[in-house]
C-alpha cells in the first residue's frame, strides 16, 4: 500500500515553502511527541507573577449559571482567583 503524499506549508522570511511528506511521516513524528508526554498532559508553565485561576470551581459556576467565563463580571471573576 502506498502512503498519502501531504503537503506541508513551511513559513519563511519572504513566504512559504511547501514540503511534500508522507502521511507516515507524520503520524510517526505525532508519536513521538505524544510520547514525550507519558501523562499526557502538555502544558506551558504559568506566570509565578499572574494570579492561580481555580478552573473547576470556575466551570462549575458558569455552568450552574448558564454562561461563559467571558461574561463573568470583574467582582465575580475575583472570586476565583488566588494571588
């Protein structure tokens, strides 16, 4: 069986260049980062400066509430903040 062909758009100063890689190709390299994560969990480390934002409780008000985090007035935020 013969891979899919992809193109891949890579950026550069003056446009793109496009890369012709196989589908194995990235499902291998898709492996290989997953796998680097053994827990699965991949985040980027937060701000020591920026407030802790208690997501569960923030979720479960908004959807006791009916609404989204965006449409949480600046006082109601605060409550889920630990600085």
């Amino acid at each position: 069986m013969v891979g899919k062909i992809v193109d891949i758009l890579i950026p550069t100063n003056k446009g793109y260049t496009v890369k012709k890689v196989s589908d194995k190709m990235i499902r291998r390299e898709l492996e290989q980062f997953d796998n680097a994560f053994p827990n699965g969990v991949y985040a980027v480390p937060r701000n020591p400066k920026e407030p802790r934002v208690k997501v569960r409780a923030l979720h479960e008000y908004c959807k006791a509430k009916g609404i989204t985090p965006e449409e949480l007035s600046e006082q109601e935020m605060n409550r889920f903040l630990s600085h």
